[in-house]
C-alpha cells in the first residue's frame, strides 16, 4: 500500500533492499509537481505523473524508492513551480527506519 499525504510527518519501517511507494496528488496544468528535496538511505527507482480522469483535473504522481542498508533515512518531497524560486508550496516528510 503505498505511502499517501496522510502519512506526512511519519517514521516508516522498511526492509532494506525492499520498495517504498509514495503516491501524492498533483495537478500539473497549475504549474506545480512534486520533487525530491532530500533523500537518505534509499535511492529513487522512478517517478510518473496519472493523470485524473478528465482534462486538467488532478491526478496523482507516483515515487518509487529502494530503500538502502540497514539503518536511517529521510525522505522529503517538495510541491512548487520550479522556475519561481518561491519555498514549496507543500512538503510530504517521513522518516526511514532501514531493517
């Protein structure tokens, strides 16, 4: 199951060399996507945008991390317009507790 806005600010139990997916809400035609700001103990496997069900309704955007050797990691993803400069207009963070 994978890791949604609701779990933000959470500390998650991952076994090492095992897939974390995180699936957040976004809306692309607004400009603003989702990015990775920070991550420690595992390593991005892929990103993709599914898009909503009608032209310029929200869709989703998918993360999928590996996670690393055993110990802690931190995740943190960013929502912004990249070309602003402006901070992050939401952040998603969860903590890593490698096994």
């Amino acid at each position: 199951m994978p890791l949604t806005e609701n779990d933000d600010g959470r500390t998650v139990n991952v076994q090492s060399n095992l897939e974390l997916t995180v699936k957040l809400g976004e809306n692309p035609t607004t400009g603003y996507r989702w990015s990775v700001d920070k991550l420690t103990g595992a390593v991005l496997v892929s990103d993709r945008y599914e898009p909503g069900d009608a032209i310029g309704a929200a869709g989703h955007h998918w993360f999928v991390f590996r996670a690393g050797a055993p110990g802690t990691g931190a995740l943190k993803l960013n929502l912004t317009r990249p070309w602003e400069g402006e901070p992050p207009t939401r952040e998603f963070r969860v903590s890593l507790n490698i096994q």
